[in-house]
C-alpha cells in the first residue's frame, strides 16, 4: 500500500485523500472543477433515474432534471473554457 495516496490513523484506520481541484492557473482551476461538477450532475441524474424505479413522480423526476441541467450546463461552461485557453494559447 502506498502511503502518499493514504492517511494513516491508527494500524487498522486508513483514510484515502481526496485529490485536489488545483491546476497550474486559473483556466486549468476552471477547467477541473467544471469536470468535477459534470460528474457530480451525472451523478445525480443517475440516481434520479435510479428512483424512478420506485415512484416515476416527484423528486426522483426532479432528481433526474437537475441532475441532466447541472450537466449539460457544465459542459458547455468547459466547451467554453477550452475555446479561452486556444484563444489565448494557454
């Protein structure tokens, strides 16, 4: 077990770290947080998706709407990042 990907408590408690959202500059911050945050929609969209198993109303519906905003809005903020950093030749 590598010991720079985990935190260790105690001889049996291991925590892993959670990597960081940093980039060299601010596009690349940017950048990786959008991607985050596309994950994150994804995620949610399949577990409204998921729900939808159980009851095809309520909040498994909204779950999956916002889920599919959250994405969809993040990756056109990335589109758009992608076209700063070739602009500016980053």
């Amino acid at each position: 077990m590598q010991k720079d990907n985990y935190k260790i408590i105690s001889d049996k408690i291991v925590f892993m770290k959670i990597p960081s959202l940093k980039g060299k500059g601010k596009w690349e911050n940017a950048e990786n947080i959008s991607i985050a945050l596309i994950l994150l929609g994804a995620f949610i969209l399949s577990l409204g998706i998921g729900l939808t198993i159980l009851t095809p109303k309520g909040v498994p519906a909204i779950l999956a709407m916002i889920g599919a905003l959250i994405s969809f809005v993040f990756t056109v903020v990335l589109i758009f990042i992608w076209l700063i950093k070739e602009i500016k030749g980053e």
